[in-house]
C-alpha cells in the first residue's frame, strides 16, 4: 500500500507516533490514504517526502506538510517529462 519511494522507516515511525496520540488524532484507513494521496502529490511536487514524515514526527504534528525548509529530491527524466506534460496541459487551458 506504501509508494516504493516513501521510506518504510519514516512511514512506521508517522505511524506509530499518529498511534500514541490516540482518540485525539485516530489514524483510520482512511485518514491513511489521505495521508499517502497528500504525500503522492508533494512527491510529484518534486518535495523530499521522507523528510516530510520526518519533520511531521519530530514535530508532533497529525499531519503532512510542506514548510519553508522542506527540501526537494532530484527529478527524474520521467518527473521532468510529467511535469512538462502538466505544463504544456494547464497552458491549453487558458485558450
């Protein structure tokens, strides 16, 4: 269920913690793949989402999100091309 380039580490490690807070922050199913369909899109973002979990459990928080010092990953041929492909889309938009 965990993307290949999410850190199992990292993802057990946000798992556990969202455990401990308990009734305050239950970390159903559901609530697991809004997680994972919020860290898919920083992903494509080009965002380092390891580092995301990290700092999401370092800090206590519920959820995932990208702050001023989020580091970003190398893109692959593949992302820069998708990340074209989505350019070249929203520029079609508009006309």
């Amino acid at each position: 269920m965990v993307p290949e380039y999410i850190d199992q580490e990292a993802w057990t490690g946000f798992c556990e913690m969202r455990k401990l807070k308990g009734s305050r922050a239950p970390f159903t199913e559901y609530a697991k793949k809004l997680v994972l369909r919020k860290l898919e899109e920083f992903y494509r973002q080009g965002y380092d989402v390891n580092s995301i979990l990290e700092t999401a459990v370092e800090r206590g928080w519920s959820g995932v999100f990208i702050c001023g010092d989020t580091p970003r990953r190398e893109l692959t041929a593949a992302d820069k091309a998708n990340v074209a492909k989505v350019a070249s889309l929203v520029s079609r938009i508009g006309k």
